[in-house]
C-alpha cells in the first residue's frame, strides 16, 4: 500500500481542513508554562510575489493607518488574558514589515512590546525583503527589540526571481546584510525555495554556494514549492507544467542544500533548516516544535492558545473588523485539543526538532508514548527512519527527508490524507498505521 501523505504541515496540528467548521473559546488558563512564543502578521506588500496565496494590501505605506490600528486592537484583546506569560521568542512577519515607514514600526511592534510581557533576552526575528532595509527602519526596528532578520531570498537566479516578482541578486543580499551589521544586527536567516519555475538542480547548486560560502548567513531554511490555486504560478502552471520541478529533481534539491551546507561546516537543526551551529539555530521554531503557546496576531495569523489552535480571518473578510471594532478576537475557526489530541500534536510538532525526549513526554502526559504508539515506532525503526537512543528517539538522514510522511502516521484517523509532498517519491511500500491512545478517565 502506498503511504498517504499531505502537504507539509510545519507548526499546526490539526491541520485546517479538519478545524475549519470548528469555533471554540480559547482556554486560555490551560497553559503548563509561563514562556510563550509570538507571531504578529502584518498583511502588507508592495507587490505580490508569484507564489503567494496570502491576501496582502498592495498600497503605499503610508495609507495603512487603519490596518495597523486594528492590528493593535487584537494585541489590546491578548494582553488583558496573557498577563501570566512571557515571550521568550517572536516572529513579526507578513507580507513585508520592513516596508512599513519607522514611524509605524515604532507605533505597532512598541504597542506589542508595552501590551506584551517580553522576557529580556527574547530573540525577535523581523522578516525582511532584501533591499528594502535602511538607517531609519533598522533602528526602529532595534528600538523594538529586533536582534534577528529573516531575509526572504528564495533564489539568487535572475531568471527565477523574475517568476518569484523578486528582485534580489547577490548584490542586493550581500549590502543588505551589511547594512544590518552596521547596525549590530548580525544574526540573519535566509529562507530559500524549491520547485521554482525553470529552476534546475544546477542552477539551486549555485545559488547555494553563493549563500553558504560567499553571504555565509547565521540560519538558513528551505521550502517546497506547493502551487496554490489562484496565484500566478497555478496559471505558469496550467499553460506549461513543465515548468516546474518534478518530485526527483526536487529531492535531489533537498539533498543539495544539505549537501553544501555541510560543505561549509553548517549543521541540520531540522529537517530543513541548518545553522552555523546549534546554538544558532531558530528559537522561535523550536520553541514552537517544543509545543510551547504560540500567540500569533493580525489577518490569517495561525495561533495556539491554552490547548485551542485557532486561525484568524483575512482582513479582506468584512468580519475582520466588525469583530475587532467590537473588541472581539477576529477568529475564523478555534478547536479545543483533547488529551490524545494534545499528545499527537507533541509528537507531530516535536519530530521537527529532530529528537523526541521519551523521557519528558512521559512525565508530561503520564503515559509511556513508546508504548502507546508501539506499532508506529517499530515500523519507523525497521525502515531505519528512527533510531533509539537510550530515552531519545532521533530522526535519521532518511527519516528527516519523509519526516512529513512520518508526522502522517499519528494523525487521528478522522483526518483525510492528501496525496502531497516530497516523500511520496521517496518511499511507497509502508502502509499507513494508526494506533488510537486510550487515556484513562
């Protein structure tokens, strides 16, 4: 039988096809830690890249007095019920927060910084697009508290940034990153992309030299391609499919980046993401792969809150701003975990981070999880996907390239399965296993 897989599903869990009839009030007084992590969107873009399926304003920045107020709205909402907790790690991303003007910068992320308690050595990490940095927003954004940058690269082929609607060369990377340093800002992640239109394994070979042994960034991440209906790259990709990469050339992508990133002594700190060393990895992610609450505000903001998910509705969706003008959350769906549920999502969530501590998850959920998920382990450490270790369960190398196909194997049986992703061309012959933990009481 062949595996059934989804598409990546890198934060959530359950994913939104199986919550989105639900709406539930967030619990908030469930929580069995103070530190929280925060995620704050901002839905703005000066152009839309040919990938995206986000809704973002495309206007000047000036002219985006109304949705930054009501973006301050629902941190307002927040504050008075999370006074108990403490960021240890954020993400202020979007669209393209560096875009906004200083003065904005200082009035939305110094409202979350004055509303939200912050611990005083929180990494903050602001996503940028390369080129669009300057002397006045860096130090808006430092007076903020921002001491990470996350450069949206995706390629460093001209030919692939036309399709992306980006224009970031080498250049531009290269005096961007130098310009933050200026400002002390050294720690800097870049996210790179696969599966672009016209893009070629040699073509990802190079721009990955030039990022791991030329830009040399602190943290780099990948991410797969998924063509999502409506944007630009569906309609690439009806008129010529052969466009784009099939899942053979993209595995031999993934095996490039890692590949070069070892190369120039980078070191895997998930499945796809490697940093110069552990100690630089993403704190923001792995705290969230930890299970840690994820506060997440503004339009389509995915969050979870006192063992609720919840995902916000767009802001083009009139009841975006009704419910905020009427000092409500802006909440699409929100679903409750049960215990199992909350078990799952640990395993699910925590294989991200390469390693489950056996140890930990019993003590937290009062049950032996190698136990209760015993068939799913074997088969995983069978296929050499899993290694024990004492009280740790490691992905491996093989593991890690089929980790979304793994994830799969412990979702609740009343979720569907879509047939997606890079795994499907990797390994067909397991059959799907899924054991139903039964929790006493």
């Amino acid at each position: 039988m062949e595996g059934k897989l989804m598409s990546p599903q890198f934060n959530n869990y359950p994913p939104h096809s199986f919550m989105k009839d639900f709406k539930q009030p967030i619990q908030y007084e469930k929580h069995s830690r103070k530190e929280c992590i925060n995620y704050i969107h901002v839905p703005y873009c000066n152009e839309r890249c040919g990938y995206c399926i986000l809704s973002s304003v495309i206007r000047d920045a000036s002219k985006l007095g109304k949705e930054i107020e009501l973006i301050k709205k629902e941190i307002d909402l927040y504050s008075d019920n999370i006074k108990d907790r403490e960021v240890v790690a954020a993400l202020w991303g979007g669209g393209t927060p560096s875009l906004l003007l200083p003065e904005q910068i200082e009035d939305l992320y110094g409202h979350a910084r004055k509303k939200i308690k912050f611990s005083e050595h929180a990494e903050i990490t602001v996503e940028v697009k390369p080129g669009t940095l300057n002397n006045e927003n860096i130090e808006a954004f430092k007076a903020c508290g921002v001491n990470r940058i996350s450069f949206g690269v995706q390629t460093l082929n001209e030919e692939e940034l036309k399709y992306c609607n980006r224009n970031n060369s080498v250049d531009i990377v290269y005096n961007t990153m130098d310009l933050a340093a200026k400002h002390g800002l050294n720690d800097i992640n870049f996210d790179l992309l696969i599966g672009i239109p016209t893009q070629t394994v040699e073509s990802f070979k190079t721009t990955c030299e030039q990022v791991f042994s030329h830009l040399r960034p602190n943290h780099a991440s990948l991410y797969i391609l998924i063509v999502h209906p409506k944007t630009y790259f569906a309609r690439l990709y009806e008129k010529n499919k052969e466009m784009f990469a099939g899942d053979e050339t993209k595995k031999r992508m993934y095996d490039v980046f890692f590949d070069t990133a070892a190369k120039y002594n980078y070191t895997a700190t998930s499945p796809l993401n490697v940093a110069k060393n552990s100690a630089l990895r993403s704190k923001y992610q792995y705290y969230n792969w930890k299970g840690y609450e994820r506060i997440a505000i503004g339009p389509e903001a995915i969050g979870y809150c006192g063992e609720t998910q919840y995902i916000n509705l767009s802001w083009r969706d009139e009841k975006y701003e009704e419910l905020l003008n009427a000092s409500e959350l802006p909440v699409k769906c929100s679903y409750n975990l049960s215990k199992d549920e909350l078990l799952r999502r640990s395993v699910i969530l925590g294989l991200q981070n390469l390693e489950l501590n056996l140890e930990e998850m019993n003590s937290t959920y009062g049950l032996d999880v190698l136990n209760h998920f015993d068939s799913i382990w074997k088969l995983l450490i069978e296929k050499q996907l899993i290694e024990k270790k004492e009280n740790i369960l490691h992905l491996t190398p093989s593991g890690r390239k089929l980790l979304y196909y793994i994830q799969t194997l412990f979702y609740d049986n009343r979720i569907e399965l879509g047939q997606q992703g890079i795994a499907g061309v990797i390994i067909k012959e397991i059959e799907h296993v899924n054991n139903p933990v039964e929790f006493a009481g």
